[in-house]
C-alpha cells in the first residue's frame, strides 16, 4: 500500500488533502501514532523550524535572499521546509483541523489587524529593515 509521490507533482496540481493524505499514509505505515500526540507533534515542529533557521542564520537580508539562486542552499533549505510541512500537516491531522479553512479564518482576522490602508505607514520598509 505504499505509494510515491509523483515526481512532477507540484503546487498547481497537489491539494492540501493529498498531502495530508500522503503524511498520514507515512506515519500510519511505520505505527507512529502513538509518538505522534499534539504536543509532540508541536514541539518537533519547532525543531525543524529552528533546523530551517539556521539556514538564513547570521545573513544579511540579501544574503538570504541569494540562497535561492544556489541550487544546493536552495535544497538543503527545501528540505527543511518540507519537514516544518510534513510535522505541520501531522499536527492538522491529530488535531482534527481542516488547514484550508483554518487559514482562511485567519487570514479575515489578519486582513482586520493590518489593513491595507495602514500598509504604507504603520508597516513601513524601514521598519522591516531595522528588524532584520
């Protein structure tokens, strides 16, 4: 019952569901449920998102930014992200919660905390920079 991701499967063709899909297939071959409990599952995303930090760690924001023009940075930085995804979308499963709409909620929320009318003065590049 093991199957592959497709290899030129990408964004514009993959749902979120399949990918819940194929992280839970993953974690259901190999038994893990049982380590995979909420807090765990939260705590280990925390890890690699640390994991994908130290990627971008002690850069300048323009250095950075270059990681995507160097193929290997590039990939070392994917794979990182994709563990951040795939402990992620473990969490979603566990906890019963449908990632499209819990985004969508949030998104309301944010467009109300940081409307567009505030954009070019409340949140300004300078500000940005000096947080870099």
């Amino acid at each position: 019952m093991s199957s592959l991701p497709e290899a030129d499967a990408d964004d514009s063709g993959t749902s979120v569901a399949e990918l819940r899909s194929l992280m839970r297939q993953f974690v259901d071959e190999r038994n893990w449920n049982h380590f995979h409990t909420p807090k765990n599952l939260a705590m280990s995303l925390a890890i690699e998102a640390g994991e994908l930090m130290e990627h971008f760690q002690w850069l300048t924001p323009e250095a950075s930014k270059a990681i995507a023009d160097d193929p290997a940075k590039r990939a070392a930085a994917g794979e990182e992200l994709a563990d951040v995804l795939c402990y992620l979308l473990a969490l979603a499963n566990q906890l019963g919660l449908d990632v499209s709409q819990t985004m969508r909620a949030k998104m309301v929320k944010n467009r109300s905390k940081y409307p567009v009318s505030e954009a070019g003065t409340k949140w300004t590049t300078d500000s940005a920079a000096d947080n870099a």
